[in-house]
C-alpha cells in the first residue's frame, strides 16, 4: 500500500521497488494485499464499504468483489497456497481478534481459534496444513501455529519482547 | 401694543455667537529619561518556545481517522501558532488503541496524521512545513484495557523540530 496520492492505495511493484500500476482506486483505504497461488488474483482489505473487509480483485480485470460479510472487523487476510481459502483475523462482538479461514468459491467461514486472547496476523505453511499466528493469550504476544483446521494449537516460541505478523516462507530448505 | 411682539420676536431669534476655537491644551511636561547604556544587541531564535497549544494532543473516534470538532478547534489554534513561527516545523504522528490489529493499525495512526495535516494546509500552513508519520498502536500512553485508556491512545500527538 502506498498513500502518496493521497489515499492509502495498493500497487504493483517490481522487486526492486519501481511501480507498474496501480491497482485500486476506490475511495476508502485499501491494505493489507496477499497474492493467490496463481498470481491473477490477489485479497486484500478496505474500508470502502464502511468497516475493514476482505476483498478479492483480479489484477488484468481490475474487478473487486467483497468476500467477508461477518462481523466488522476483517483484517490481514492471507491467501491457503492450495488456493481455495483465505485466512484472516476477524474482530467478534468481544472485541476479541480470532484466526478465521472463508472459502474463496462458497464463502464458508469457520473459527479457528476462541477464547484466547487476540490471535492475528495468520501465515499459511507452503502445503496449506499449517497456519502460524500471533496469539497473547499467555500474556505478551508470542507466535503459535496450529492445522488448517484450528486443531493442535502450540507456542512455536517465546522470545524478549513481543512477537507478531509470522510470515512462512515459501523456500523449500528440505532439498 | 402692536410693536412689543415684534421686539419680543427680533430678541427671540439672536443667535448667540460662540466662539468655536478649541482652547489650547498645556500639555505637562514628561520627566526627561535618561538614555540608558547601548547593550550588545543579541540574535534570538526566531520562533518563541512551543506553546502549550502544541503539546495538546488532538483525540479522534474509534476506527476513525476525521477531526471531531474539538480537535478542529484545537487545530485552528496550532495553526495560529504557526502562522506567528514561521520558520518552525513540525512531525505529527498518529496513534491508535490496542484493540484493531498492528497492520490495520499503522495505518489507521497514517490516516490520522494525514487527516490533521491536510486540515492544517487547508488553512494555509506551507505542507511542507508538516512530516507524518503513525506508530499504529505500538506506542500507548495509556496501558490499561479501558474505554478511558483508549480514548487517550486515539491521538495524534505534534513535536516541533
């Protein structure tokens, strides 16, 4: 995202930082982008509608078309590289912050994380079984990681200060 | 009998000739001051020290980055100020609560700051003059998980370099 026309927009770069086009030009901030596994879509979040939402948009098209409809607060999606789900952060009524993972086709929604404290920040493994995340439901924010299903959630570590926005990488380091 | 009122009428009318001319005013003569010693004439800085106008913090709604109408009023008053020190610059930096997550946050506290110096150049402060820059949440004010705390964290705060 960058916000030198005045509003927080998104833009595609190359890796050296030089812009070739901008990508959205709604009112309303957008942030937040995540690319799916084929590189012709990417999801992102915006305020356009009124509240942060997740929204999907085709880069060649240019068309977006809301994805989250739950709640108010639908933040730092992260695209499965399976490619059929995102998972985000959704703030629920407790004002809590939970990991939920939507179907991209269906638009199914399911919790994956409850009543431990805030969880955000999700990052899927390279093969889409593992999520990490940032949770402080131990007090400072550590990382933890968990299946694609919500299952087998543990602390992956817990350094001085706070931990948050894991990102996998998706260098193969087996070969 | 026929020639009383007319002496009575012709005395009715006389005007009255006044003299107009202002009387001259005696001034009193002020006690002669003594010259005092020529000092060596010193270069101050040319902005007086940052008022207490610009320590104050503007507030702002939840997940919102527009000026309520105190922090508009509160505005109007930095702009004076810097209208008066012309060559003075300023950093504002946007700050948000705890509860929104740090990415969304960074740049919500962006918004802010962004919001107050477009205010502040609508009113004809050079932009220049303002640099921006948002902690997202990473820097409260106030620790405790309260609606207070949190309000006072919605801030955007101003430091005069």
């Amino acid at each position: 995202t960058l916000s030198f026309s005045g509003d927080q927009e998104i833009y595609l770069l190359t890796g050296s930082g030089k812009i070739i086009k901008r990508l959205t030009s709604m009112r309303g901030s957008d942030l937040s982008p995540t690319w799916s596994p084929d590189g012709k879509k990417f999801a992102f979040v915006s305020n356009r509608s009124g509240s942060a939402q997740i929204y999907i948009q085709d880069v060649a098209s240019g068309k977006a078309r809301r994805l989250t409809y739950e709640g108010n607060y639908n933040t730092q999606p992260s695209w499965s590289p399976l490619g059929d789900k995102i998972a985000f952060a959704s703030q629920g009524a407790d004002g809590r912050h939970n990991i939920n993972v939507i179907d991209v086709e269906s638009q199914e929604q399911l919790q994956l994380t409850q009543e431990a404290g805030d969880n955000e920040g999700p990052s899927w493994s390279p093969d889409g079984s593992l999520i990490v995340f940032s949770s402080n439901r131990e007090g400072p924010s550590r990382l933890y990681v968990m299946t694609a299903f919500g299952t087998d959630q543990r602390r992956l570590l817990a350094m001085k200060g706070e931990q948050t926005n894991p990102k996998w990488s998706m260098n193969d380091f087996t070969n | 009998m026929f020639v009383v009122p007319g002496l009575m009428f012709s005395v009715g009318c006389q005007k009255k000739m006044v003299d107009a001319t202002p009387e001259p005013v005696v001034k009193e003569e002020e006690p002669v001051k003594e010259e005092p010693k020529e000092e060596p004439v010193v270069v101050t800085p040319t902005y007086k020290t940052p008022d207490i106008v610009m320590q104050e913090d503007i507030y702002y709604d939840f997940d919102k980055s527009t000026l309520t109408p105190a922090a508009q009023d509160n505005l109007l008053r930095k702009a004076e100020w810097l209208r008066e020190n012309p060559a003075a610059t300023a950093t504002i930096e946007g700050h948000c609560d705890e509860r929104g997550t740090n990415e969304y946050n960074l740049a919500l506290g962006d918004r802010r700051a962004e919001s107050a110096k477009a205010f502040l150049a609508d009113l004809g402060i050079d932009a220049a003059r303002l640099t921006t820059i948002s902690y997202g949440e990473e820097r409260p004010v106030c620790p405790q998980q309260s609606e207070e705390c949190w309000a006072k964290n919605r801030r955007s705060h101003f430091i005069v370099n």
